[in-house]
C-alpha cells in the first residue's frame, strides 16, 4: 500500500507540472498575440524596435546603404515604376555626402531616411563617447544635406549593446532592427530573395532589404516581392508611420 501511495503521488505531481507549464505557455501566448504587448520587453531599459503591430495590414521595406555607386538608383527607379514612395532607407553619411544627388531623390520620391551612422563601423566595438561622436557627425552631415527628422538609427551591421541603445536614446533616435532578413546580400537567387520576403510576412513585418552595391539580385527580386506583398492585401508604409501608432514590438538589450 505504502509503494502505490508513493506511485500515485508522482503521477499527482507529474500531472501538476504539466497544467502549471500548460497554463503559462497559455499566457504567454495570449500576451504576444492577444494583448500585443512588446514581446522580451519591460517597462524600463533601451529597447529596439523590431516590428509593428501584428493586427494591421502595414509593413516596412527597409533598404540599407553603406558603399557603392550602381544600385540605388535602379531600386529607386523600380520603387517608383510601381508605384511606392514609402520605402525606409537606411544610409550611413559617409555614403551619403558622397552622394548628395542620390539623397536628394530618395528624399523627393518620398522615402524616409534614416541613419546608420556616419563610418559604418561596428558599435559594439566602439565605447559610448565614440558612437556619440559617428552619431554626431552623421547628424551634421544629413543636416547639410537638407534631410529633415532623422530620427531613425540602423547600428552598422545591426549590431548593438545596451550601451549604444542608451546614447541613440539620450540623442532622440529610435534603434530599428527588423523581422524579416531577406539575405538578399548573399545574392542567393532572385526566387530565393522573394521567398525570404514574403513567405511569412504579415502585418507589422520590418523587412531588411539591401541598396549597397553587394545586393545584386534585389532590384530584380523587388517586383516580384511587392507584387506578393499586394495580393496578401499588405501595403507598404516608412518604419516611421509603421511604428507611429502602434504597439510596437521591442526587444530589451540586458
């Protein structure tokens, strides 16, 4: 009797566990997708933005510039062939001052500009008073450019600390990751590029898109993309009115 007692006692607690465990998978589930809270995030710390409010029908095109004279234009030419004056691009200033006729069109075609810093050099290998110093001198140079609220911030590589989260954040940018990474700079093929996009897109998706002059399939892939974006009744808006309104998803940087 003494034994099936015990048997029957660590069935209880197995079963115990389980419901405890089912439960709080339950209410994670329901606070991510339910309630739309920013998922990994607290109420205080530097956050990065990663997408936009699930429920909507709106996504970003993000498109990052930091070297080369060739596929900006192209994809600028092909964004307004159909029709999209929405697009995010993000620049480093670098670039940017040697291409001011560039700037001045995605700037005119209707585009946001955001920064990624002026030397395109990994933040986390930089101390706090250095990338408050790249951050600056990009700032000067949009300024000089006539770009207007660059309050955008795209870390070089994408790499980021809590450190570099806490200076763009004392000097009023918002750090913008994305959710989906199109690999489009390893050029792995034009229907691989589309298929990275859009298979699993949905609204409030950040997508990251490449102008430099590595991506060379992604002007090809961007009808395609778009087209796919369009009939999943998806419509493109910048980073800046995708997050504007929005429950925004972050993710705390420890």
């Amino acid at each position: 009797m003494n034994q099936f007692h015990v048997i029957h006692m660590k069935k209880i607690k197995q079963i115990a566990i389980i419901m405890v465990a089912a439960f709080f998978t339950a209410g994670i589930l329901y606070v991510e997708n339910v309630l739309n809270y920013p998922v990994f995030s607290t109420s205080d710390g530097p956050k990065a933005i990663y997408r936009g409010e699930t429920k909507g029908n709106e996504v970003a095109l993000t498109f990052d510039i930091s070297w080369g004279d060739v596929n900006a234009e192209p994809i600028l030419e092909t964004l307004k062939k159909q029709k999209i004056n929405n697009a995010t691009f993000f620049v480093s200033a670098s670039w940017a001052e040697r291409h001011p006729d560039v700037i001045k069109r995605i700037v005119e075609d209707g585009h946001q500009v955001g920064s990624m810093g002026y030397a395109y050099t990994n933040y986390n290998d930089l101390g706090p008073d250095e990338v408050r110093k790249d951050l600056s001198l990009a700032q000067e140079v949009f300024t000089e450019l006539g770009v207007k609220d660059v309050t955008l911030l795209r870390p070089p590589g994408g790499n980021f600390n809590k450190d570099v989260l806490t200076v763009a954040q004392k000097h009023g940018y918002t750090v913008v990751h994305y959710s989906i990474d199109s690999d489009d700079w390893k050029n792995p093929g034009i229907e691989l590029i589309v298929k990275n996009t859009t298979s699993t897109i949905k609204g409030g998706d950040i997508v990251l898109l490449h102008a430099s002059d590595s991506a060379k399939q992604t002007n090809k892939a961007l009808p395609a993309i778009l087209n796919a974006i369009s009939s999943k009744n998806l419509k493109n808006v910048t980073v800046g009115d995708l997050i504007a309104n929005a429950n925004a998803k972050s993710s705390e940087i420890k």
